[in-house]
C-alpha cells in the first residue's frame, strides 16, 4: 500500500472542507490552525469562513496580535471574542479536568455563535500526534460535535509544517505555544494575575535571545512563587542568571531556578502520574 503524501492529505482537506460549507475555525494563529484556515479560505472562499481567536488571560498579548495579523494576511473575517472560562469556579482551582472544563466553555460559546451566522460547522486545529497526550479537551471537542479535519485528513504535527512551509505560511517554524494555565501544577490556584506574571516573566526571557521557555510557576506560599525555568540545555548562559533573578524577583517571584532536565513539553503532567506530551 502506498503511504499519503503530504499533498495526497491536503487534497483530502480540501474535500472534508468542501462537504463542510460553511466552517468557523477556532483560531489562535497556532501552525495548525493557520494551515486549516488557510486551507479552508482557499477551498470555501473568504464568505464561507470565519475565524475566531479567544482574548483570555490564558493567552500571551503577542499570540493574539500573531493571530490577527496572520488573519489579515490570509484575508479570512476575523473575530476575537473574549471567553469566560475564570468565571468558572472548577477552572480556577486547577483541577486536572482544566482543559475539559475550558474546552467546553469555549466550543460551547463557539457553536452559538455558528448558529447564529448561519455557519454549519465549528472546526478545530487538532492533528493526529494529539491523541497521543494527555488532552482532556479533547472529550469536550467529541461532545460538542467539533469537526478536526486535519486529523481527519491524517496530518502529523510534522506534515502540518511541511505543509506550511511550502506555502509560506506565516509561523510555520514557530515553536509550539500552549495556554499560559499550564504552566502551574494542577491543584494550585489560578488568577489572571498569576498568568500575567508568567507572561510577563516569559517574555523577559524570549527577548533575551530564548526560542523555546516554560516559567512553571510553584506557590510555596500564600502568593510566594518559585520559577521554575525550563529551556533547552545550555540556553541560559551563567553570565545572565543574576539579571534573571533580579527581573523576575520584580514581577513577583521569590525564587528563580533553572530545571536541569531542560525543556520538555507537558512536564507537570508528571504530578498526576501521565506522561508528558506535546503542546504544554
């Protein structure tokens, strides 16, 4: 049997995107859902697609101008629509179902606003490599009826930025983001003044010259936070950690160290016995 090529899943894409009509993409500017908008735009025309990005504390200042300018270049309708997920008293406690609780708030909210523009279906960015981490979200999206065509069409995370490549889409090399919420172990509470921390202090340190960082932030105290930095071995040269501790002892943390293990996605999984994935 002959194995798809990427094109070959491309143009299954386009066909699962064609029987869909009219779609609304849930859009953070992420490469996945860049490649499905676009694609979408392209198969549907700019009358048949919307794209929604959410404004939440959960996302970093920079993503969401990423989104809205990539939306521009791909000439899609774009609508950023702030989501109500801190409203939710589970969400805020951070328990393990925090992505489900989220998920659902959000796509409900989505398909709402689907129905009342007469868009038929509600898509989202999710490949095939997803099923493989520990996502609850993704009970949410079977529930609500979310339609995923690239992972319908079988793309890998690694065919979605070949993919993205040749077509010059933009951030088809930026590293994978995730929501700020996942940067703090589950069980410790969570407040849009603690994410604005996190940002703040991740921005610092991509401005230094890092590509790829986490700030798990660790409460060791009523509002007495430790950062715990992870970034690819050997990222952080010694000369800058004295500047490091000082800014981040500013944004509010009483402690800054750097992991050993280095980056790896999905590492406070590890506190609830799964393993880590991709994506946070």
């Amino acid at each position: 049997m002959t194995t798809p090529t990427t094109r070959d899943k491309e143009a299954r894409l386009a066909a699962i995107l064609d029987r869909l009509g009219r779609v609304v993409i849930a859009y953070s500017g992420g490469v996945d859902s860049t490649l499905l908008l676009a694609a979408a735009v392209e198969t549907l025309g700019r009358a048949n697609v919307l794209a929604v990005t959410a404004e939440s504390p959960t996302s970093t200042r920079e993503e969401l101008a990423f989104a809205a300018r990539t939306a521009r270049r791909l000439r899609a309708p774009h609508l950023v629509v702030r989501t109500a997920e801190f409203e939710d008293a589970e969400f805020r406690r951070n328990t393990p179902e925090r992505c489900y609780i989220c998920k659902r708030i959000r796509f409900s909210a989505l398909k709402e606003l689907a129905a009342a523009r007469g868009f038929a279906h509600v898509c989202d960015g999710t490949n095939v490599d997803d099923a493989g981490d520990f996502r609850p979200g993704m009970r949410a999206v079977a529930e609500l009826g979310i339609r995923s065509p690239l992972r319908e069409a079988g793309f890998s995370k690694a065919e979605i930025r070949a993919a993205s490549r040749r077509r010059a889409l933009p951030g088809w090399s930026r590293p994978a983001a995730a929501c700020l919420a996942s940067r703090c172990p589950y069980g410790e509470p969570l407040s849009p003044a603690k994410l604005a921390m996190i940002e703040a202090a991740e921005r610092y340190l991509l401005r230094l010259g890092l590509r790829q960082v986490r700030v798990r932030t660790h409460a060791i105290g009523p509002e007495t936070y430790l950062a715990r930095i992870e970034a690819p071995r050997g990222a952080v040269r010694p000369a800058l950690f004295a500047r490091i501790a000082r800014r981040l002892a500013r944004l509010g943390y009483l402690y800054a160290t750097l992991d050993l293990a280095g980056y790896r996605t999905g590492s406070l999984n590890f506190m609830i016995g799964k393993k880590p994935g991709a994506g946070a």
